[in-house]
C-alpha cells in the first residue's frame, strides 16, 4: 500500500491543503478522473482508465477530514453464463473519515479501520483508493448476466442458447443402445 514519493500522485488521492482545519469549513470535489487501475470483480468491473466521476464533499471535523459522496463509473464484463460482454453503470456511496496523524483517533484506532491523512505519503491529502475499491467491489453482482433468465451456452456443443434457433437440442442415442448399435453393426460384418 505504501506509495512512494516520486511516483506521480493516484487521481483518487485528493489534495485537501486549502480545507485547513476549522471544524466545519467544507470544500466540494466534483471531477471526472481516469481510473488508475481496474476496480472491480473477477467477471465485471471498472477498466484501467474508465472515467471516474467523483460528486464529494470534504469536511474538516475535529478529528480529521469526512468525505461524503458518490462515485460513478462505467462498467464492462461479461455474463457469467454466455460469456456475451456487458456494460453497465455503477455508482457508490463514500462516507469516510480520515483522521489527523496526531488525533486521538489516530492514537486509537489501527490504520486499517479508519483512514490517516497524508497516508498516501503526502501530507493534506486524503486516498480514496481502497474505499473506492471495497465499495465496488460490494456494489457489483458476483454473478454478472446478461439477462436475468440468460440460458446460458449449450452443454454439447457451446453455443449461446439465447440466440440459438428455438428448442436447440443434440439428438443423443442412450449409451446403452449406443452399445448395442455397436454389436449389432459387428455382427453384421
Ligand atoms: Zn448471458
Ligand atoms: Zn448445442
């Protein structure tokens, strides 16, 4: 998690010096930014680049800094059962608090439970990576689909049985009369 330094800043990590300190003095971030990364699930998610549009207010309270908002995005995936690529929206809820490092939360909680400021290795910032990841990560169905009735790809021969012809079936001899079929045919011979 640590970042470093010199590499350039995450969009998703907020500048927040001109917030200052005072208890209740606010600041709104509204900005589309391109996703750092690819944010989501196995089978559907937001792409590396996808524009992020972040709708946030940023409020100084007297442990540290509230951000509460949204974030929107476009999703791309797949169904889960035919395998036909989706898109779709998805948008997110953030209510995160960020503490200052030398606040009694700060001397109280893990940083894993609750955020620091300047976490990110830059002082007066807040990341909104992680939160933004879990949150879409609860947001998104674990089992994408097409449509909620998608029939999936046919067993035999792997078409998608959504767009096959009405009734799509193999014709299947019964293994046991497979056998005799065989036997019969020897005997022929
Ligand atoms: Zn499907
Ligand atoms: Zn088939």
């Amino acid at each position: 998690m640590a970042r470093h330094g010199r590499t350039p800043r995450s969009p998703l990590v907020l500048d927040i010096a001109r917030l200052g300190r005072r208890p209740g003095s606010m600041m709104a971030f509204q900005e589309t930014v391109a996703s750092p990364m690819r944010i989501g699930l196995d089978l559907i998610g937001i792409a590396e680049g996808a524009p992020l549009t972040l709708d946030l207010l940023v409020q100084a309270v007297s442990e540290g800094v509230l951000v509460t908002g949204t974030v929107a995005a476009p999703t791309t995936g797949e169904c889960a059962r035919c395998l036909t690529p989706l898109t779709g929206e998805v948008e997110i809820d953030l209510t995160e608090l960020f503490a200052y490092p030398d606040s009694t939360t700060d001397a109280t909680t893990e940083a894993d439970e609750v955020g620091r400021v300047g976490a990110a290795g830059v002082p007066d910032t807040v990341d909104l990576e992680q939160p933004i990841i879990d949150a879409v990560g609860l947001a998104l169905p674990f089992v994408p689909l097409c449509r909620p009735d998608c029939a999936g790809l046919c067993a035999d021969c792997g078409i998608a049985l959504n767009t096959a012809e009405p009734g799509h079936h193999h014709d299947k001899v019964d293994p046991r009369w497979a056998k005799l079929a065989g036997l019969v045919e020897r005997d022929d011979k």
